[in-house]
C-alpha cells in the first residue's frame, strides 16, 4: 500500500446521523481484455478520449461531486495511473523554461486535482474483493465507488445527482439506466419498485434482489447497475463473508445481496449520457462527441465529418 496523501479521521457512523460522502473507490486493477492489443502494454484506464485518458473523466466527476479523497485499487502494470495523477517536475520546468504557460497549467492541474492513495490488489479475484481492499482507509463511514469504463456526460455530475439523494434516504444507493431487453445478459439487473414520495419522480427505486447477467428470459427487469455505487460501510463486513463464485472471484452483486437481508438499497436512474467506455464502438462514440463539443475542435471536426464520403 503506497500512501500519496491523508485521509481524515474516521468517523462513527450512525443511521440517523450518517457523515457525508468524502471518500471514493476506483477499482483499476483490471486486465483490459475487451481493448486487447491496446491494453497490452497500458493501463486500460489510460486509453486516451480526445485528449485525457478515461480515468481523468470519471476522478473529474468525483471532484465536482465534491469528493475530498480518492483511494485507486490498482495491479501490476498500473503504474501510469499513479504516473499520471502525480506531479512530474521534469516537464513542468521544461514547459516553464519554454514559455508555455497554458500546458504548464493544465499538467499542473492534474496533479492538484484531488487527494490521492493508492492500494495494490495483487490478484484480480473480482470487484467485491478490490472494494474490500480499502477497507481500512475508508473506515466506518459512507463512500462512493467510480467504475473507469462508465463515463457519463451530464449536466449535474451523475455522482453528485447520487449524493444528493444519499443525504435524504442514507441507504446505499446504485446507479442504474434501463437498457434493451436483450441486452440483459450484459450487466447486473435489479429487482425493484419505484419509490415516488419525497424524491425525484420515477428515477429512484427500492431494490428486492439483484441477479448478475440473467438469461433474457429470467431478467426481474431491464434497470442495469452502472458504474456508480455509494455504499454503507457495512459492506465490507458482507463482501468478507461472500464466498469466491466458481471462476475464484468475490462478486460485488453477491456482497450486495446479503447486505439487503439488513438494510434497504436504492436504485437510482440517473440523468446524463452514458458511455462504455470498455466497449470498442460506444468508445468511438464518446470519442466523436465529446471531441463535437470542444471549442477548440467541434467546428472544425464537425466540417471534417460532413465532407466524409459514405
């Protein structure tokens, strides 16, 4: 474990007195396999969207959410993750020295985004087991939990819509879109009803169960998790007594599952735009959008596809 920054104190953690959410998880010790040859040799959190690698889109949500600490789960060949959210002195005196002070600027800025620690998870044995691994800095307090390969483009950030929710209900809280009926078997799918009392009308649900990939046929629904979680700390106490699946791995799902024995959880439809960014065509997707909205790009790179002959 490789500490970059402190963390607060721990703090008790009452149901009717719970803190806010100062602390998320980044689980980035994943192989990458969908991004293969790319991710042979770099991080798949690295790969590039325009011009920032994908895990800087998602620790610029958690900043605007007003997270204080992030603590990156990370493996081996991880390295330019850490690389890049520290300060590199090298090129910035030689930026400084050449008189380039709008990238001196933003190289800065990557560095002073956010206070940073990092975990080394030294076999991939599922996403329960890396949320585990940072247990013992988050304590006995709520925190959120960022997936890299969702990347979500919305006017209020999709965790800060999340932690708004979580001050009025103070129950774990999943981010979910309802997605095609045969896809399904693609992601996590929750059971639930909607709640309409005292929140946002027809985007929050209280979840009953929760099947991981389930065949089309057997889907309670097609509300998919998504890459966003804010947690209760008795997670962690669930995910320690979550047994491996068959393929070795401590499955979140299964975690979250023996968690609703003792404690409500809540489903959130959020509102943005979602994109996988572990998907080949929904990365070439986010590519083109995101680069139309660019002061500096949109118009010209507008033109540029208008003229493509098809």
């Amino acid at each position: 474990m490789r500490r970059r920054s402190r963390l607060g104190p721990v703090v008790a953690v009452t149901r009717h007195s719970m803190p806010r959410i100062r602390k998320a998880v980044f689980p980035a010790a994943g192989l990458g396999t969908r991004f293969l040859p790319a991710t042979k040799a770099q991080p798949k959190e690295m790969l590039r969207l325009v011009d920032k690698p994908l895990i800087q889109y998602v620790v610029e949500e958690a900043v605007a959410s007003g997270i204080e600490n992030i603590i990156i789960i990370t493996g081996r060949g991880k390295n330019a993750i850490e690389d890049h959210f520290d300060v590199s002195y090298e090129l910035e005196r030689i930026l400084q020295e050449r008189g380039k002070t709008d990238l001196l600027k933003q190289v800065r800025s990557i560095s002073d985004l956010i206070h940073v620690w990092y975990v080394r998870q030294k076999e991939t044995l599922g996403l329960g087991h890396a949320i585990l691994m940072a247990k013992d800095l988050v304590g006995n307090e709520p925190f959120a939990v960022f997936l890299g390969d969702d990347i979500i483009d919305a006017p209020v950030p999709c965790m800060k819509q999340m932690i708004e929710l979580f001050d009025k209900i103070q129950f774990s809280i999943i981010g979910i879109q309802e997605v095609e009926r045969r896809l399904v078997s693609q992601y996590g799918i929750i059971q639930a009803r909607p709640v309409t009392a005292n929140v946002p009308d027809g985007r929050v649900f209280e979840i009953s169960d929760l099947v991981e990939k389930p065949a089309v046929e057997r889907a309670p629904s097609n509300l998919a998790v998504i890459g966003r979680y804010i947690l209760t700390p008795e997670i962690f106490e669930m995910l320690e007594q979550t047994e491996p699946d068959l393929g070795g791995e401590i499955q979140l799902t299964n975690g979250l599952r023996k968690l609703l024995k003792s404690q409500k959880i809540y489903g959130y439809k959020f509102e943005g735009r979602r994109y996988d960014g572990g998907d080949k065509l929904e990365f070439l997707k986010a590519t083109v959008e995101f680069a139309l909205k660019r002061e500096d790009l949109g118009r010209e790179f507008r033109e540029y596809l208008k003229s493509l002959k098809f």
